[in-house]
C-alpha cells in the first residue's frame, strides 16, 4: 500500500472538482461528492501503516532554482501515522459540516476549501524534501486563511485570516531560506542531519533554527501565539480540524521529521524545550481568562502544542508524537462538542451567552466531559494521560528535568482552564434556555460524529503505547520503546489536573449563590486600580510625544543630528 | 576667503534655509521643495569634499544622492498627492491621524 500513499494527496482532488462544478445539485446534497476522500485515505493509510515499509517516488529538475528541486514523495510508517490521524479527524469533520453548515448559503464553497486544505496536507505530510515540503507548507496555510475568512463578511474575519497568514509567512520564509542553504542535492528530509547536508551556511545549529522557527510559526508556539486564538473567527469543524488535530500540529510533524538533525544542535534543541514549557504555561493562564468558548479551547491547543515541541525538545520525538496522535482525538472532540452548542445558539460563542446552554445537548456534554477527562490526564481510561505522562516523564528523565516539573505543574492550569469553561457552559444553570433552538436534521449528523472521537479519546492511550513503538522506525521511538502505563508522575499530574478542574469549576458555580441574594460582583481593589491609573498616567506622558505632526518630528531629528555634532566637536577636537 | 570656505558657507546657509522652510511651511509641494533645498546643501558639501580630496568617490557619492533625490521626490509627492484627494485644504499639519 506504500506506493498508493505517496500518492494519498491527490485522494480529495476529484471531490473537489465535483463538489466546485456543482455536482450533486442542490443545497441539501452539496458536498456529498467530497466525502468519499478522506475515508479513502484513512482506510488507504491504515492498512499502509500496518504493512510497513517505506516507498519514495522523485522526478528531478522540478524546481531548478532550489539546491534540490527534484519532486521526492516520501511515503513511511511516520508519514502513514500522520495521515491516518487527517483521513480519521477529516472523515468524521466532513460529516459534522454536513449538520453545522446544513443552512449555510457557502456550503459548497466550505467543502472545496475542506478538499483543498486536506490536499495540501496530504502533501506537506507526505514531502521527501523541503522543496515540497514548503509548498505543502504553503497550501495549508493559504487554505487555513481561505476557512478562517469563510464567513468574510463578518466583522474581523478577514483581519484573522490575513493575520494567520502573515504569521504564516513568518513560517514559509524560514523554511524558504533552509531549503536554500542547503548545499546542493541534499534537500531530502531524512538527510539533512548528516554532515554533508548541514554543511552549508550556519552548519546545523543556523539549519535547525530555521526549522524551528517554521514550526513555531505553524504550531502558534512562543512569540508567533498570537494568530491562533484569533482564527477561531472561522466555522468550528474548521477550527477541529486544521486548529486543532491536523495542520497546527504539523510544526511537531516537522520537528519529528528531522530529529536527526536537531540532535546535533543542542542548544536549539534546548530552546525549543524552553519554548514549549513557556508558551504551555502561558497560553493555560491565558486561556483561563477567555470570555469566548471556542478561544478557550484554543489556548488550550496552543498550550497542549507546547508540551509536544517540549518533548521533541528534550531529545523523545515519539513522546511528542503520542501527544500529536491523542490530542488530535480529544481536542477535535472538544471543538465539535462546543460546535453542537454554538450552533444550537444560533452561532452564539461568548460564554456569557452560552452560560448552562450545554445542558440541552446531551451529546455534546458527554463528548466535551470525556475530552476534559483526556485533556487532563486522566490515566488508564483517557488516552491523554499515556501521552501527557510521555512527555513529562521523558522531560523529568531528561537532561533539563526542570523542564519536566514545570510541565507538571502545569497541568493544574490545564484542569482550572477547562473546568472553567466545563463549569460554566455544561453545568450552570442556564440563564435564558429559550434561546436555544434544536434542528434534528442538522443536529444527527454532528452528535454521531462525536462518537468516534469518544472512543478515541479514550482507546487511543492504548493503541499508542502497544502498537505504535512496533510499527514506528526505530529512530524516532528511540530509547523509551515502552511508556509506563502508570507511575508516581502520572497520578501526581492527574490528582493536580482534577485539583485544578473541581476547584475552578467549584470557584465559577459559587458566585451564582451570592447573585441570587442580590450581593454585589467583583469590584476591584484600590492596588488593581492604582496599577490601571498608573498604566494610564505613564501611557498618556509618553504618548503625548506622537503628536502627529510632521514638523514636529523633523525640529526633532535636527535637534538630534545638532545634538550629535555638537558632541563630536566637543569631544574630538 | 579662500573658496573652500565660501563654498561651505553657501552649503550651511542653504541647509539652514532648507530646515527652517521644511519646519515652517505647511504646504506638502513646499516643504518637498524646502526638503530639496537640504538635500542639495549636502550635495555641495559632497562636491566640495570630492574638490578638496580629488578623486572619483565622492563625486559618485554626489550622483548617488542626486537619484536618492529624484527618488524621495517620486514618494514625497504621491504622498503630497493623496494628501490632495483626501482633504479640501491641504495642511501637512492637518493630517495628525498618527497621534498617540
């Protein structure tokens, strides 16, 4: 089946020729042409992860301009796992879109851009070099801004879109200058740790940073956080799929790729453990803080991002796969249980207007409750606490274990943030349940597609510690071919995710007493206020000197340039 | 007064005059003009530099800043242009939209 899977990125392109060209008519059955693809590229996928082997397929001189411009397909059990985890969270996506966009006037438009982006990372997964490796990189993104600008004449959709984009570029120009320095003929991925390939500008360490900053850019790690949050502005099942499983782990894929070359840049290596552990930490505060629903969960995947480039980082890339392969199950599970909601509200995402709407939805309560539970770690039962427990051992066992007990701790974050959003959508009493609007026809299609996910979420632990090692290569297994099903670390980190989860979810469903007896809320502190008048004092002073006025800040530079002369005559006389 | 300090004198009246036309006028097509002025009182510095030294360098220099000028003029009045399009009085000190 190899030979088929190196060509497995092509399986959606007839869908989205029909699906464009209008075929089937009609609003209810637009899209039934795409959903043949990615079940055919789940099962094709599968059953090539199962034989084993590994099939390349190259036609050279491609792309002359680049030291490697050949066209190199590199289909192996890795490139066969990723692709797995896209036909099963596309498979189950296609159905939900036909509830969640069963009225929607762009439906077709939807699933072009679905066939389209499952393309691109079909190619991206399957590059053997880094010249297609970027335009896979490329097409992901110009398909992910494509599905965050879908609903375009929305108020600041099309600013999220351009700011994926731009984020984006940041990525592509990285991974643009790597397969430029690169000497020539040595762009094949599994190469570029050898000598020869890292003997070009920089040597290893400049080559592994660029790689680096790629996949910070595509994965919303560090500094380039900042665009994800923002593309929740697109349609839910988009959002489980590219923001979640698919394309915002392809920044770990890519780290997982050329292990080989970050083991010889220790010091990049390092960084992108520090990376990781600061942005997990960070994004799980900030996601506390959210007062929209789907933002919520996507500070959580910034977050749970942030553990996979920490267990690359500390040296265990099948650590940080794992958690690529289980968090795709849970976090889309998370994302579609919150789309049932959202779409019983009419579209509604704030948090205050959703507040106990998730009471109504019986599926979505249980989808959303079991993807909490694997969110957090819970062990033996949630495939989250094998993968979480990889990493946070690997880190602990690793040459950096602050690295590990950072992570730890912070998985009482990870239960606080989604307890709260849990707490408050799930379980409190819903303020005005006459909202909420249930459609039969459009509500079957997502429920059942929520059931494959729960199975997942919670089977996939053990999938992934007794299969997985046996058909992975041996170099990204690496030393740790066995995860411990249970020890000291993991309990310790599920009795501090369930800390986090009961005490937030408590601390949201209290205040709702202290309402009810006509009490006052939140009123700030007189340090709170004397912080916000300051802010306020020393942002005005300083911003007094943008006055807006050319003449102004032409008198400055002069009196600058006569500051400057009149030093050098001074000083140098 | 030998020539060399005739010339630099001439080059710092001039780049005063620039200045204090490039602060003073509000007129965009003016303060460009005021601009030029400056820029042309750096060239004959340049010029005289290549004088006192000899050699070629510096008179590239001159011409390098001679295109630079021809260049920033292109940008300065696109801008002066736009500035035209979107206001019925044309005050450089009217368009304060990048106040903090």
């Amino acid at each position: 089946m190899m030979p088929l899977l190196a060509w497995a990125w092509v399986f959606t392109l007839p869908g989205l020729l029909l699906t464009g060209l209008g075929v089937p008519t009609g609003q209810r059955r637009a899209g039934y042409a795409s959903l043949l693809g990615p079940p055919v590229l789940l099962v094709v996928a599968l059953i090539a992860l199962a034989q084993g082997g590994s099939y390349s397929v190259t036609f050279d001189g491609w792309l002359p301009f680049l030291p490697d411009g050949a066209y190199r397909a590199l289909a192996d059990p890795l490139s066969a796992l990723l692709l797995v985890i896209l036909g099963a969270v596309a498979t189950v996506v296609y159905v939900y879109s036909l509830g969640y966009m069963a009225d929607d006037p762009g439906k077709r438009r939807f699933f072009v851009y679905l066939d389209l982006f499952v393309a691109a990372m079909g190619l991206l997964v399957l590059a053997g070099n880094l010249a297609v490796l970027l335009i896979g990189w490329t097409g992901v993104g110009i398909s992910s801004f494509l599905l965050i600008s879908f609903w375009r004449d929305r108020p600041g959709t099309l600013g999220a879109g351009l700011q994926a984009l731009a984020a984006n570029a940041v990525g592509d120009g990285a991974l643009l200058l790597a397969a430029s320095i690169v000497p020539t003929g040595c762009g094949a991925l599994v190469n570029l740790g050898t000598s020869q390939c890292t003997a070009g500008f920089g040597g290893a360490e400049f080559l592994a940073l660029l790689l680096f900053v790629a996949a910070a850019a595509k994965s919303a790690q560090g500094p380039l956080y900042f665009w994800l949050p923002n593309a929740m502005a697109g349609p839910t099942p988009i959002s489980a799929l590219i923001h979640a499983a698919t394309m915002v782990a392809a920044g770990v894929y890519l780290l997982v790729r050329t292990h080989a070359l970050l083991t010889l840049a220790p010091q990049v290596s390092l960084w992108i453990a520090a990376i990781g552990v600061a942005t997990a930490i960070g994004a799980s505060v900030a996601s506390l803080f959210q007062a929209n629903f789907k933002k919520g969960i996507a500070y959580s995947t910034v977050a749970q991002l942030g553990y996979m480039f920490a267990g690359v980082g500390v040296g265990v890339p099948f650590a940080g796969l794992f958690h690529l392969f289980t968090h795709a199950s849970f976090k889309a599970l998370l994302f579609l249980a919150a789309g049932v909601v959202i779409h019983g509200a009419g579209g509604r995402e704030g948090l205050a207007d959703l507040r106990g709407l998730g009471r109504f939805f019986a599926f979505s309560r249980w989808g959303f409750l079991i993807g909490s539970l694997a969110l957090i770690g819970t062990p033996l039962i949630t495939a989250g606490g094998f993968s979480k427990d990889a990493i946070v051992d690997a880190a602990i066992n690793s040459s950096t274990p602050i690295v590990g007990w950072l992570l730890l701790a912070a998985v009482i974050l990870t239960g606080g943030y989604i307890g709260r959003l849990f707490a408050i959508v799930y379980m409190a009493p819903a303020v005005d349940p006459h909202t909420v609007h249930h459609d039969p026809g459009a509500e079957r299609p997502m429920n059942w597609s929520l059931v494959p996910l729960m199975v997942g979420s919670l089977v996939l632990g053990w999938v992934g510690i007794l299969w997985l090692p046996s058909v992975l290569p041996e170099a990204i297994v690496g030393p740790v071919a066995t995860v411990p099903i249970l020890n000291i670390t993991g309990a310790l980190a599920f009795v501090l995710g369930a800390i986090g989860f009961l005490g937030v979810a408590w601390y949201v469903l209290r205040p709702q007493a202290a309402l009810a007896r006509g009490e006052t809320s939140y009123r700030p502190d007189g340090w709170v206020r004397a912080i916000a008048v300051g802010g306020y004092a020393v942002s005005d002073a300083f911003s007094r000197v943008q006055s807006g006025l050319v003449a102004r800040y032409a008198f400055g530079s002069l009196i600058g340039v006569a500051v400057v002369l009149l030093v050098r005559v001074v000083a140098f006389r | 007064m030998s020539s060399e300090v005739l010339v630099l004198g001439t080059s710092a009246v001039l780049f005063a005059i620039g200045g204090a036309g490039a602060l003073m006028h509000r007129h965009p097509v003016a303060l460009l003009m005021a601009i030029e002025v400056m820029l042309n009182a750096a060239n004959l510095l340049i010029v005289l530099g290549a004088r006192v030294h000899g050699g070629a360098d510096a008179e590239a220099a001159a011409l390098v800043v001679l295109v630079l000028s021809a260049a920033e003029a292109v940008i300065g009045l696109a801008l002066a242009l736009a500035l035209f399009r979107r206001r019925a009085i044309p005050d450089v000190d009217d368009a304060v939209e990048l106040r903090g």
